[in-house]
C-alpha cells in the first residue's frame, strides 16, 4: 500500500489534485482508515495514477478521463484506442480554430500598427536617489525573464507628469511603485528599461541627493554624482498595467511582516503539479483570513476551497520587496490575486496570481 503522499510523489500527482480525483470518483483509494481519514492506495494504483497525470496534461476533460481509466483497468483496448483518438481529433481542430483566430488577430495588429506613428521621446528630469532606489527595489523581483516574453524582461518606466511610475511583471506577480519627479513637462511617456540596465542605474543610487534621469528616443540615461549608467530600452510595447491592477474587493489583514515571513518560511507547504509544458513545480502555501483577522496558513489536512495558494517564493519575495514591518495583505476570491501594500502608501504594491490547488 502507498501512502497519498508516497503516491504524490511517485505519480506527477498533486496531494490536493488526488483528493479532488477521490471526492469526483475518477481514483478513489483502495483503503481510507476509519479513525485518521487517511488515504491508502493499492500498488496497481500507481499506474492509472500516473495514466490519469498524462490524460490531465493532454487537456482530456474529466468525463473521458473516467472512460478511460475504466476501459484500461477492463482492458479493453478498443475503448481506449477510440477515446484517445478522439481527444487527439479535438485537439488538433481545437488547434486550427485557434490557428485561424491568431491569423486574424495578427493581421489586425498589422492594421492598428501601421495606423500609429509614435513620436520620438525625449525625457529629462530630476528625481532624488532615495525615491528613484525604493521605486527600484519595489518592483525589480517581478521582472520576468522568459526569453519568449522579452517585453517583460525590465521594467516599464512610465512617466506622466511628475509622476514616474516603475511597473515590472512576470505575468504571475505585478509590483508598481511611485517616485516624484521635477522637470519633465512634456506629454505622457513610457519606456522599457531593461533588467540589467535597472540593476546598473539601482547600483548608483546608495547615495543622498538628486540625479538625473533623461530618455533620448531608445536610450536612457542616468547620471549621479558617482557616475552614469547608460544603454538601450527594449524595443517592445508593454501590457496596459492599470488594466490589470483593479482587484476585486475582498479581505484585509495588517500583518506583522516578521513574524508572517518566519511562519511562511516554516509552515506547511503544497507542491503544485507543473501544468505548463516545460515548467517546474513549486512550494505552496495556502492561505485564509481567520475570524480574528490574522492570515494562517493551513495545514495539509484543510480542504476549504476558500482558501488561497499562493507560491510560497513569490510571496517571501514580495514581503522582502515591501520592506516595512507591517504590510497589508488584500484577498478577494480565491482565483483574484492577492494584493500586498505598506499601510498609508497606496501607490507602491504588488500582486500574485493564486495557484489552483484542483484541476
């Protein structure tokens, strides 16, 4: 017999997902003990428990799913054969569908594209190291570095009036921070620094004092009084970041940021089933607001489908880049992201977008 957690580990299987397959009736374990409702699985289990991992990564839906794992434990051959040519068949007209919107898609980026002519950019301002150094730190963990995604691979600078906002994104968390500016009076603007350009320009900003940021068409330049950094912006467009940051209302908790990073770091965790192709599993932790208003973080054993997982890296990171020693954690629904925020500052805050802990 294996244990759920043995079974987790040798099928691709989630501990979560099997408890979702055992309530749905698609894999129900061979014995559940009567005192600890603990699960235990057959060793003939393991096999239709990794068949059951492939059909869930093909996107067979759930219906077929039972077809064929009944047909396999039946051995019948033919079921099988016919269920899974039949999702191959979906797939592939799935596929040209697809095929044929991107096409379109595509030829309407071409027509908008060729309809807008943007003007040179020219930028020069004045800012204090301390707040262009705190915009930087709040938001450089969430740059992406996907090399398929390279518009998100820095940081957008975007400057409207003397307001600069700093916006990086990895598609699965978002930071935005806020400093204040002096000098720039042209119309809005934005440019996309590149990371290790922004890891340059961050490395002279341990000093007091203004400095000097100026955008010359695709080149940004800042100059300190311990020297300069310069280079070229990436040549993309950037996702319409205030389109994403409208967050249902839901929950908050004021949180001591210590204390919640050392129970984070410690607590229980969930590893999650890596559902992109190529992509990695990661530690969970997931969360709920309890009745007193403090976030606890649930054990193996709790179930509640209110609760929200998050990746446990992203959130230490997000903690760490907030830097105060209390933060504001925002829940809404479990599949809305969760925000984190400094009390007072409603400009600088990062966003995490939750894991499904079912499937």
């Amino acid at each position: 017999m294996r244990s759920i957690g043995e079974l987790a580990r040798d099928s691709g299987l989630g501990v979560s997902a099997l408890r979702f397959y055992d309530r749905t009736g698609v894999l129900v374990p061979a014995r559940v003990d009567p005192v600890s409702g603990y699960r235990w699985y057959g060793s003939a289990q393991l096999e239709e428990a990794r068949l059951l991992a492939r059909l869930r990564r093909a996107g067979m839906p759930l219906a077929d799913v039972r077809l064929v794992l009944a047909g396999w434990s039946g051995t019948d051959g033919d079921l099988v054969r016919e269920l899974l040519q039949a999702h191959l068949r979906r797939l592939e007209a799935d596929l040209s569908d697809a095929r044929v919107e991107f096409s379109t898609l595509q030829g309407l980026l071409a027509r908008r594209e060729n309809t807008m002519t943007p003007s040179r950019i020219t930028i020069r301002l004045t800012t204090s190291a301390r707040a262009l150094a705190a915009a930087l730190d709040a938001v450089r963990f969430a740059a992406g570095t996907d090399p398929e995604l390279p518009m998100l691979g820095g940081v957008l600078f975007d400057f409207e009036g003397e307001t600069l906002h700093v916006v990086a994104t990895d598609r699965y968390r978002m930071a935005v921070a806020r400093a204040e500016t002096t000098g720039h009076g042209g119309p809005p603007a934005q440019v996309i620094v590149p990371a290790p350009l922004v890891d340059a320009m961050r490395a002279l900003l341990n000093r007091e004092g203004p400095v000097r940021l100026d955008v010359d068409g695709d080149r940004a330049t800042l100059e300190t009084g311990d020297g300069q950094a310069s280079g070229r912006c990436l040549d993309h467009a950037f996702p319409d970041y205030r389109r994403l940051v409208h967050l249902p209302t839901g929950s908050r908790a004021l949180v001591d940021a210590t204390t919640f990073r050392t129970a984070l770091e410690n607590g229980p965790v969930r590893t999650s089933e890596a559902r992109e192709h190529g992509a990695a599993s990661h530690d969970l932790s997931v969360l709920k607001v309890a009745h007193d208003g403090s976030v606890v973080i649930c054990d193996d054993g709790d179930d509640d489908q209110n609760h929200i997982a998050v990746n446990r890296e992203f959130l230490l990171d997000a903690l760490a880049a907030a830097g105060g020693d209390q933060v504001i954690l925002e829940f809404g629904v479990p599949t809305a992201p969760i925000a984190i925020r400094l009390p007072g500052d409603q400009a600088t805050f990062s966003i995490l977008m939750p894991v499904r802990l079912d499937h």
